[in-house]
C-alpha cells in the first residue's frame, strides 16, 4: 500500500470510529431524555437521578468524541456545523450538570437540557456531513474559532437558562398552591432554585457579546466589513438584545416576575432561530433569500 | 471661555427635572428603545437587506407594495431605524450621566438613611472590651479578608468592600456600549468600501467610485488617493482533498452506524480546495516604496487609513482556434462563443501554484484548467459535455477544430475601505468585554456590621452583598468563622513570636 493509501485508511477507519462514538453520546443523551421523562411521569427521584448519573457518562463520552475530533482534523473541533452541533450539545449537556450539581432531587429542567443535546447530536449526524475538510481561507483565522466556540458556550448556558424557567412557572403555581414539594422543590428552594436562571443568563452575556465581537473582528479581517447585515448577523445581534431587556428587567420592580421570564424564555427562541432558523420566518412568508451567505 | 460661561448658566437641575429628561433617563425607556430596535431587526433578517427590487420581485418576493413603501430591502438606512438608533444612544447617555453623579456621590458617602437588617450573628468569643473587639474585626475583614473601608457617617455601622466595584463596571461597560455606538456612527458617515483587479507587474492608480455619506452629502467627487499599488506577484495555494464516499439519506446512515457499512475518504486525481491565495503588494509614493507586504486572506494591508484586503482572484486565458494568429481571451467560468463550434466553451478555474499533498509533501501544480461544452437542446434545456483537462499549449478537437490555450493570465482582487469607525469599535468593544467580564465573572463583596453587647459578651451582626459568579458568600462565612475562631484561642506564651 502506497503511504497515501495508507493515510487515506487510516483515516476512514478514525472516522468509522466517531461517527459509530457519535451515535452513542446521541443514543445516551436519548436514555437520559426517557429516564427524565419517567420522573415526570411518576414523580420518582430514582430515575431522575438515574438519568442525571447516566448524562454525566454522556458528556464523559462525548468529551472523548471531542477530543478525537480534534486528533482527526488537527484543529479546533468546532469549525463546521457538524462540529459545532456537538460542541454545542457538549457543552450544554456539562452547563447543566454543573448547576445541578447543588440541588437535591431537582431532575426536570433534564428533560429539555437532553432533547436539546440529542436533538443537535442527531441533526448533526442525519442532516451535515462528517468529512474532515480543509477549510476555506476565510474560515482560517482565531477570529472565527474563538467566535464558534464561546457562541455556542453561551447557547448552552441560555439553554440551561430557559429550562430551569419553564420549570419554575409550570412548578410555581402548585407548589404555591399546595406547600408541598413537587419534584424536589418546595417552598423554601422555589426562588433560590429559579435564581440560577437569571445568573445563567447573566453568566451567558458577555459570552454572547464576546461571540459577536469575535464575529465582527473576523468578518472585518476577512472581507473588510465587519457587519453586513446578513441575517445570521441579524438573528445573533436580535438574541442579544432581547437577552439584554430580559437582564434590565430583573432590575425594574414591576417587570421581574412574568414579563422578565417571558423575555428570558424568547431569547432562547431567538437563540434557536440564530442557528437553524435563520431563513424559516422568511420561507414562512415566502420571501427569497437573497443573502449572500445566507445558510 | 464664553461657550464654558454659557454652559454654566444653564439651569441644568431644571433640565434633570424636566418630565422628558427623566423619561429618558429610565430603564424602562430603554427596554422600551430595544424593543423597537428588533422590531427593525426582524424586518432585517426576513427581507433581503441591498436586494435590487427588480431580482426580489423576479424571484417571487410578496407584499410588494410594503417593500417599497417602507423601504423594506434597505430598512437600516430608513429614518425610522436610524431615529430609533439616535434615541437609545440619547438615552443611554442620560443614563451613563445620571448613573455617573449617583456614582461619585456615593464613593464619597454611603446614603445615610442606611437600613441595616443584619443577616448573621455572631457571638465574639475574644474576651476583650466591645470597643478592642471592634478593632479585631476590623483587623479581621482588613488585614486576613483583604476588605477595604469605606467612609461612613454613622458611626455604629461600619461598611467594607472587597473586589472590582461592580457598579462602577457596570457604569464602565455601559459607557464603552455607548462608544460603539459613536464607532457604528462614524462608519455611517464615512465610510468607504470599492474594488481594484491588480495584474502582476502594473502599476495602479486608485480612484474610488464609491464615496461616503458626508461627501455625497455636500456634492463632492471621489478623489483618487495619492499612492500606487504594484502587485509583485499573486500566490496560490491549494490543498489536496480527499472526499468523502458518504451517503446522504438518513437509512444509510444508520445503516454506517450500525456497522453494515464503512465510509471512505476517496482521492480523485483532480480534487484540489484552495488553501491561501496571496498578494506580494508594494505601495509607491513619488517614487518611492513606502510600504511592503504579502496579503493573503485574513491578514489585510493597511496604509493611511485605506485597508486593503485579499478579495478574490480573476483568471483570464487566451484561447487559439487552429492556426489562427488572433486568439481569444476569456474568463474562466465564462461562456465562450467560438464561430464555427455548434455550442459555447466554458473554462474551470485555473490551477496553478503550490499543491499541498495529503502525504505531506508539496508538489508545484503544471496549470491546466478543464474545458466543457454547453450545448442548449431544441426544448431549450442545456447539456454539458465535459471535454477534458487542458494544460499549456495542450489541444482539443471539437467539430474538427483545434483549440489550444495559449496563456494563462492570473489578477488579484483587492477590496479596500477607509473606515474610521473600526479603531473606535475595537477599543470601544475590548474595554466593554473587560468591564462586563470583571462584572459578571468576577466577585465583589460589601459587607455592613455593627458590634452589639449580648448577654455580656460582643455580637458581630452582619450584612453580605455580593455580585458576580465568582463571589461565594459561603465561602466568606467559613473564612470569617475560621479567623475569629482563631483569635478566640489562647496565645501560648512559650511559643516565640
Ligand atoms: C445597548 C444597550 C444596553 C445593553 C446591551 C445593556 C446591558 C446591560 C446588562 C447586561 C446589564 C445587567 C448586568 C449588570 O447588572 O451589570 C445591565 C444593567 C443595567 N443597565 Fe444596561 N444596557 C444597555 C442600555 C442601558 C441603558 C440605555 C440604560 C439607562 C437607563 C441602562 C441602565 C442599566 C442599569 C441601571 C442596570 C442595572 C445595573 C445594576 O444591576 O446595578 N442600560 N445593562
């Protein structure tokens, strides 16, 4: 076999490996998506904590599925979409056990943190290829790697943000009403628990802001421009900013309660849209895309 | 003189009581403000910002006649975008000003009507006079703790603090967004951005077509700069690229990961993915060169204020038909009509320069480029027939005519911008991340207590406030509990000291 030949299997062979790993974390993320739905289910903390102890597997797998990316392409492994979908579920799957790591018993904001997780690792797998390329010169640049990176870092930290709470107003109303725990939460851990939403997001802004930044630092080395409007721009600068009201409305008294959480739970369909619904709104209203690096 | 004497006579408590002074200087006005800026934004990201109406009509875009009544393809140069812009920066410097003078009065004093709730007690055990147990604590919070006093009026509630004062971050980071937006300003108004195609060895002038807001708005004309570019010579660089033997529906890829299936990475002689492509660019003035540097993308060439970046290359080659002495020049990507070919020749980018192997090693690329004919059936639907690679002074036959390259041609395309705004957004964003990073990463601390006599023994009644993640309020009890513990035990006077 001539050394090209070589390199070539080889290489197949370490892609056979992650791809078959990638379905694993996806296969783990979906376990731990049932067992958290079992606790919904029947109000039982074994299988809650089952799930949680079973995600923490998940994310060590998939912290070595990372890795092995990185080994593979000789870059940071968050180039591509493919790349970054894992990153991103990665990297929420690890902000919400970090989190979780001081309740006791409080299993269900699990549920959307490993559909989320799953439902990337699966998009990724179905929709993007997995080829290790080499990038295009533009995309050869820190700029955009540290973009990637912390864009995506804040997505799974509002992610987290957003599930603990719909937890919190879906769980309030009883656990008011009745004084009696629900699901590990009670009266007395409500609003300790519903705070780490507000410091999750909080903690998420300046990534988010660092993201742009680095975006613009890139384009502006790239093509010369920094902003251009493009609707992937415009969907990232649109979930900052409604970040930005949700985090000003927990200082305004009468806005901290329903209004607030209303922005914090858009802000994560913004942050939704910014990375796969970027042109949805417009194909829903049938207006062309005309962008020039529209996705 | 006079303009700082008219300032002073302004009656400034008036305008900081003014119903509408104190409307902008609200939070809520500014939620209010971003509200309606992603109003605009939505709008932004729906309809195709700078598309010519014509193709979004041609391309089946609706509500027509909205579009050109709002001014929906360009809706961040509408006056509705730009006067919402202008209000939230009006806004945000009432706002920087107001948090500013509550700010600096308070690092003086701390408000006197101070309510203070003590959230921990703890009982002193130091045996010591309330007024000695005072300076202890003090020690304690000072001198182990790294707390720092702060002047106070009252004289029983002492108040310390410890890190970055937040407030003053958030003041900070404010402020530089506020920057930012006098950076996006600048680029608004001055602004520039053309083009220029370089062939390797001419001298070239540069005349902007483009020119500003500010210029356009007083009627001037571009000018043309006082400088020359010289393209030295234009680099590229390709990659060999395996590709990926993957299928794309979702069956067959499950069938891969259930292992019925391997995927393999296949090399075809001809796949190349351009890894740089390179400028040596030289900038003459008078005569002389004044500045020299190899461009490539991502890393730009930046001389009085006009940068010029690596944009795109243009690939020209001269075609020969049989033995005719006039040859043809077209682009690469371009339809050639041939008098006499039933059908039109279309070229493939060129490939030339260096050829980074897979193995490792670097091979230097024999320019070729591929040739195709396009050929439109009776139904009017185009067929191309791949006729092959054809390298320098190599032929083919197409209808019993021999077509030769006989040159190929490569130019640089630089985009250049003169944009002031930049050197204001960048400093303007590095000091926004610092501040906002110091804030909500960092931890600060302010602590309020009094010593209070109980039961014949001095109490430390205390208040924490922390902001920022780092800030563990856990932490600061156990560390407080560890030092008084310690000044509780007895000195053991055989130990020196
Ligand atoms: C583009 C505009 C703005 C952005 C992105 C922004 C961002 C933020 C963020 C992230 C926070 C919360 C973090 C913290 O407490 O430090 C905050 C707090 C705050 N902002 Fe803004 N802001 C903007 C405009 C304004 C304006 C116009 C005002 C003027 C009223 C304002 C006044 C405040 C105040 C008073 C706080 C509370 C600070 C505290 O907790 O002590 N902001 N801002």
């Amino acid at each position: 076999m001539s050394n090209l030949e070589t390199i070539l299997s080889r290489d197949s062979y370490i892609l056979a490996v992650e791809i078959r790993l990638f379905w694993l974390v996806a296969l783990i993320y979906g376990v731990c998506l049932i067992l958290y739905l079992i606790h919904l289910a029947t109000k039982k903390t074994g299988p809650g904590r089952m799930g949680t102890n079973m995600l923490w597997l998940g994310v060590i797998t998939h912290a070595g599925l990372i890795l092995l990316r990185t080994f593979e392409g000789q870059r940071a492994p968050f180039q591509t979409l493919y790349e970054s979908l894992s990153w991103f579920a990665w990297s929420t799957s690890i902000a919400y056990l970090y989190v979780e790591r001081r309740w006791e018993d409080i299993y269900l904001p699990g549920i959307l943190v490993t559909a989320l997780s799953m439902g990337a690792c699966l998009y990724a797998l179905l929709t993007r290829s997995p080829a290790v390329e080499p990038l295009s010169p533009p995309l050869q640049s820190y700029w955009f790697e540290w973009h990637v990176a912390l864009a995506f870092l804040s997505y799974a930290v509002f992610v987290v943000s957003c599930s603990i709470e719909i937890v919190y107003l879906t769980i309030k109303p009883s656990v008011k009403k009745g004084l009696r725990p629900e699901y590990g939460l009670n009266t007395n851990n409500l609003e300790t628990f519903h705070r780490q939403s507000f410091r999750l997001a909080l903690f998420g802004f300046p990534l988010l802001t660092f993201g742009i930044f680095s975006g613009a630092a890139w384009a502006n080395e790239a093509w010369g421009r920094y902003w251009g409007w493009d609707p992937k721009e415009t969907w990232s600068l649109i979930t900052w900013t409604v970040f930005a009201i949700y985090l000003h409305s927990m200082s305004i008294p009468r806005w901290k309660g329903i209004p607030a959480s209303t922005f914090n739970i858009l802000g994560f369909i913004c942050m939704l849209m910014t990375f796969i619904g970027v042109n949805w709104l417009a194909r829903l209203l049938g207006i062309p895309s005309l962008h020039l690096y529209a996705m | 003189m006079i303009i700082l004497t008219k300032i002073k006579s302004i009656n400034w408590q008036g305008i900081r009581e003014n119903k509408l002074y104190k409307r902008f200087a609200s939070l809520k006005t500014s939620c209010i403000f971003l509200g309606i800026l992603i109003g605009f934004y939505i709008i932004g990201a729906i309809f195709p910002q700078d598309a010519v109406l014509d193709d979004y009509i041609k391309s089946g875009g609706g509500f027509t006649s909205f579009v050109i009544f709002f001014d929906l393809l360009n809706v961040f140069n509408t006056p509705g975008f730009l006067i919402a812009a202008s209000l939230l920066s009006i806004n945000l410097t009432i706002c920087a000003f107001e948090i500013f003078l509550i700010l600096r009065s308070q690092s003086k004093t701390v408000s006197e009507g101070l309510q203070f709730t003590p959230q921990f007690t703890f009982p002193l055990d130091i045996n010591t006079q309330l007024e000695d147990a005072g300076e202890i604590v003090k020690e304690i919070f000072k001198k182990e703790m790294g707390f720092t006093e702060k002047t106070f009026t009252c004289q029983e509630i002492n108040i310390m603090e410890k890190g970055w004062s937040y407030r003053w971050l958030t003041w900070g980071y404010h402020l530089a967004i506020l920057f930012c937006l006098f950076g996006f300003f600048m680029t608004y108004i001055f602004a520039f951005e053309d083009e220029i195609t370089l062939y390797p060895g001419e001298a070239a002038t540069i005349k902007p077509a483009a020119i500003n807001r500010w210029n356009k708005s007083w009627g001037n004309k571009p000018q043309e700069l006082d400088f020359k570019l010289i393209l030295d010579e234009f680099i590229t660089e390709y990659n060999q690229f395996p590709k990926l033997d993957y299928p794309a529906d979702k069956l067959s890829r499950l069938a891969i990961a259930m292992g019925w299936k391997d995927p393999k990475y296949l090399l075809k002689e001809e796949s190349y993915a351009p890894k740089d492509w390179k400028s040596r660019l030289k900038i003459i003035k008078g005569n002389q060169v004044v500045l020299e540097k190899t461009i490539e993308v991502n890393d730009p060439l930046s001389y009085q204020g006009i940068t010029f970046y690596q944009a795109a290359y243009k690939q020209i080659l001269k075609v020969q038909i049989d033995d005719n002495p006039i040859s043809f020049e077209t682009e690469t990507d371009h339809e050639l009509i041939i008098p006499g070919i039933d059908g039109m020749l279309k070229f493939g980018a060129i490939r030339t320069g260096t050829l980074f192997k897979k193995d490792g090693g670097t091979e230097k690329i024999k320019t070729f480029t591929e040739a195709a004919l396009i050929r439109k059936d009776k139904s009017g639907k185009t067929e191309t027939e791949k006729l092959g690679k054809l390298e320098h002074d190599g032929s083919l036959y197409i209808d019993d005519k021999r077509i030769s390259i006989r040159e190929f041609k490569e130019a640089s395309v630089l985009s250049y911008r003169y944009d002031p705004g930049v050197p204001i957004l960048w400093w303007s964003g590095v000091t926004l991340l610092i501040a906002m990073a110091l804030r909500v990463f960092g931890a600060w601390y302010r602590i309020i207590y009094r010593l209070e006599e109980k039961d014949g023994m001095p109490h430390l009644l205390l208040k924490i406030k922390t902001r920022g993640i780092m800030a563990d309020e856990e932490r600061l009890i156990k560390r407080l509990k560890h030092s008084l513990e310690k000044w509780a035990e007895p000195i053991d006077l055989d130990e020196p000291v």
